[in-house]
C-alpha cells in the first residue's frame, strides 16, 4: 500500500466543507501527512450573467467571506497545536482547478463531499464530483454529510 504523505481537502466554501475539513485533520495527524486544504470558488457573475433589481454578487461574495471565516478557524486551531497545513484559494472551474492542485502537490490522497449539497450549491457548482472523480490520479475518500 502508497503511503500517506500529502493529503488534500477540497472545500467548495459551502457549509458542509467542515466535516471533509475535520476529516482531512484527523488523517493527517494519523499519517503525520501534511495537509492542504483547498478553497475552490467558481464565481458564476464573472461569466457575464446580468442579474439587474437584487444584487446577487454581494450576496454571493459575503457568503463567500461567511463560511471562509469558519473554515478558518478550524485550520487555526490545528496550526496552533503543530500541524502542518498549507491553505491555498483558487478561482475557476472546480475540475480544473482541483486536478491542477493534485498535480502540482504531488498528492497522495484527496477529500472530497460525496453529494451535491442543495439547490443553490448546485446552481454556483453544477455536478463537478463525478467527472472530478473519473480523472483522479490518486486515491480518494468520499466524505457524507
């Protein structure tokens, strides 16, 4: 069996990324791997959709802040207590993005959600998982919520 030396999280900055998050911490604690944890934004008002009355994009982009903020705070924690975590915030297309950071790491293991999270996730992120996983050149865990 591969050993266990870089562990990777993505985190689509949704609510439900914490638990791949705390995943990710206890693994690479276990291992002694280091961990990364990877913030992947698609902004869907950077294709030129024109949404005019309510202004979705601040929405968009405080939520954005919101759930950054409390991943944060768990990765915090864990670098106070010694553990080595390198956090990196990437805009684009999810697959691309994700594959490009397995590549560049070298990684050994990647976290991923294993379900589409809701309506609105849906709409931001569309269905990357599948295809994401189809293409993964290491091993992979599927984290449910």
């Amino acid at each position: 069996m591969k050993e266990i030396n870089r562990i990777l999280v993505v985190s689509r900055m949704t609510r439900h990324c914490r638990k791949a998050v705390r995943f990710g911490v206890s693994l690479a604690r276990q291992y002694g791997a280091v961990l990364t944890v990877l913030h992947v934004v698609e902004n869907p008002f950077k294709k030129g959709w024109n949404l005019p009355t309510i202004s979705y994009e601040e929405q968009y982009r405080k939520e954005m802040e919101r759930i950054k903020a409390e991943l944060d705070e768990i990765v915090s924690l864990e670098r106070e207590k010694g553990m080595t975590i390198l956090e990196t915030i990437e805009e684009g297309e999810p697959k691309e993005e994700i594959l490009k950071a397995i590549r560049n790491g070298n990684i050994d293991l990647v976290i991923l959600l294993s379900h589409e999270e809701g309506r609105l996730e849906h709409f931001l992120y569309g269905r990357g998982t599948d295809s994401i996983i189809r293409k993964m050149p290491c091993s992979i865990l599927l984290v449910r919520e």
